[in-house]
C-alpha cells in the first residue's frame, strides 16, 4: 500500500503514522519526493488489507501498489534514484555513470595502465573482477582479495570509484572493505540469500540482468536488496540468450525506456558482454544512451589477446576514448552530464 501524506503532514505525524504501522507487524518505507511524500506499507496482504491506514491524521489518501515490485516502481518513488558513489561521481537522474576497466583484475601494473587510459578518455568508475564466475572450472577464478586490494590502489591513485563483483553470501563482507559498489554478476542475480545480504550494506550494488532473466525477474530481484533496506540499487542490462548465436547475448535496448516507465532506478548497459564483439560496442554504446540509459559498461584492456578473462571482447584504450568521445557529443545533446571524478560531479 501506498499511504500519500497532505502537503503540511508534520514530522510529528510521519513519526506517529510510522509507529503505528510498526506496531501492525508493517513495515513503512518512508520516501520524500520532490511533489509528495509517501510512505510505502509493506508486509501481509491480509493484514494490509484489513489495517486502517486512512484513519491517521496527516493521511491525505491510500492506494494498493499493483505491481509485485513495490519499493522499485515508481508508485513508490515517482522520481528518478540518484546514487552518489563518492569521488563526484553520481549515477540517475541525468549523469551517466560510465564504468571501464578489465574483466579480471591481473596485476596493478596492468589494471594502473588500463584505468589512466579510461580515466583521461572519460570514464569515471573503474571495474575489474577479483571474483570471476567462470564457465570452467579450470579457467582463471580471479586474483580475490589480492585482487580487490589492487583494485583499491588503483581506484585511489586515480581518484575513481570502483566497482567489483561478489559472488557469494560468504564474500560480501571481504569485498565491502575494498569496494565503493558492489557488483551482482548475471549468473547470480536469483541468488537470493546474496542479494539479501547486500541489502543489509550501506553500499551501491550494481545488479546485473540475468541471462534468462525476464525484466519482472530483474525487478523482483532488486525489490530483494530494496526490501533490506539499500536503496541504492543500479541495474545494468547485460543482454540475454535467445535462439540468435552471432553475438554473445541479444541486447534487449527496449528494456530501458520500459523500466524506466515504472521503475525509478538507474539503468546501465553493458554491450561488452550484450554483444561479444568489440566492433559492435561503439554503436550499441552509443543506441544506449539515445535509449535513455544512464551509463555505459565497457570492458578495457590493453592487450587483450593476453587478457585472462573476455579478451576477444575487449576495446583497445584508443578505441575506448574514440567511443567516449562521441558519447560525450551524445550526452550533451540528452541534456546529461558525466560527472569527472574528483572534480564535484563537473560536466564535460
Ligand atoms: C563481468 O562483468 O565481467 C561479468 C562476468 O558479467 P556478467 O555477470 O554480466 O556475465
Ligand atoms: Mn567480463
């Protein structure tokens, strides 16, 4: 349910109304927009229904949420999420969050070299795995903690927000020390008991899509993290398998202008992974954020036939800064900004 407060609602009354739902066994989500505050009631459809929610002073009216998402659709929260990842940098509501880096975190030597290139072409967060999911067993699993520290030096010498995966439950205090976002792989987005354990950090989580993964699937997931009390969550479209074999996964754009019809989240998208193949990059990038998107995923490497993990995906650095280039064009023309990190979130 939905409570909409009148306009001159106290804090007093938000408090009270608050209590009072407490003490139903409800959960309220308090949310102050810039038109209304609302609080979200979640909990039991039967004791939703049956509680009086209208009968509190400062109560203007009360409406059911119909969608099974609730703290994600925008019933909820009818603006846009803006999510501050520290160093200036902010994803939503008009800045673009643009992520770079390797897939696997290799050495500082090399994740250093990659991130300077990113960084002077116009990215402003880093990525690198320290945990890799792998379809073998036998293929290079990640550097892990060893891996995470480096990713922190790095991001610290150039001045950038990281952002790096956690696969299991087990793993997200470990990763919390290093990271400023966490990163949901697709392979993991029903991980539930991960994603609940996420929720309860006070850290983004950038939540890839599933590769079977309906967009109703997508949000229920991220209603998870939401549910414990994260608000912070971006979700990144990665592609998804279909009957189609030239490119890696099929990348579902018209999932960005119809999230962002009831969800209020940020949306990134990934055509590293989407497409598989680096000359495709640049113009799904580029259809990305013609599509509305607020960010692009990359993947960087300066070598990638030595790469350990997605190599023959990767862009060169100067490939990066040509494909940035023309989306900084882009961005100017959609009326967004990419923060510089360091620089208070300047637009370029
Ligand atoms: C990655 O970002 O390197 C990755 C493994 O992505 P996905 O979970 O989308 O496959
Ligand atoms: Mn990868």
């Amino acid at each position: 349910m939905i409570i909409v407060l009148k306009p001159d609602c106290s804090d007093e009354q938000i408090a009270h109304i608050e209590k009072q739902i407490e003490s139903l066994g409800l959960k309220p989500e308090l949310s102050r927009g810039v038109q209304r505050t609302l609080i979200g009631v979640i909990g039991e459809e039967d004791v939703l229904s049956n509680a009086p929610l209208g009968a509190f002073p400062g109560v203007e009216k009360v409406m059911p949420i119909l969608k099974p998402y609730k703290l994600a659709s925008r019933d909820f929260q009818i603006e846009d999420t803006v999510i501050d990842l520290g160093r200036g940098v902010s994803v939503g509501g008009g800045s673009l969050g643009m992520v770079a880096g390797p897939c696997a975190i290799e050495s500082r030597e090399v994740l250093l070299e990659i991130g300077q290139a990113v960084r002077d072409a116009g990215a402003n967060i880093l990525r690198g795995g320290a945990f890799k999911p792998r379809t073998s067993p036998y293929s290079f699993q990640g550097l892990g903690e060893e891996g995470l520290k480096i990713l922190r030096d790095v991001g610290d010498e150039l001045g950038m927000p990281v952002v790096t995966e956690v696969m299991d439950p087990r793993q997200v205090e470990l990763v919390d020390r290093y990271t400023d976002v966490f990163q949901i792989g697709a392979r993991n987005m029903q991980n539930f008991n991960l994603l609940s354990e996420v929720g309860q950090m006070s850290r983004p989580v950038m939540l890839k899509r599933g590769m079977s993964a309906t967009v109703g699937d997508l949000l229920m997931s991220a209603e998870y993290i939401l549910a414990q009390g994260n608000r912070q969550v971006i979700l990144c479209e990665r592609g998804i398998r279909s009957f189609e074999d030239s490119t890696r996964n099929v990348l579902d754009l018209a999932m960005v202008p119809n999230v962002k019809q009831t969800c209020h989240l940020p949306i990134i998208v990934d055509p590293s992974h989407a497409t598989g193949r680096p000359e495709l990059i640049p113009a799904m990038a580029r259809a990305s954020v013609a599509a509305g998107a607020d960010g692009v995923h990359i993947e960087v490497h300066t070598c990638p036939e030595q790469s350990l993990s997605d190599g023959p995906q990767a862009l060169l650095p100067e490939q990066y800064a040509e494909v940035m280039a023309s989306l900084k064009q882009l961005a100017e023309l959609c009326e967004k900004v990419i923060p510089v990190p360091g620089e208070g979130g300047d637009a370029v």
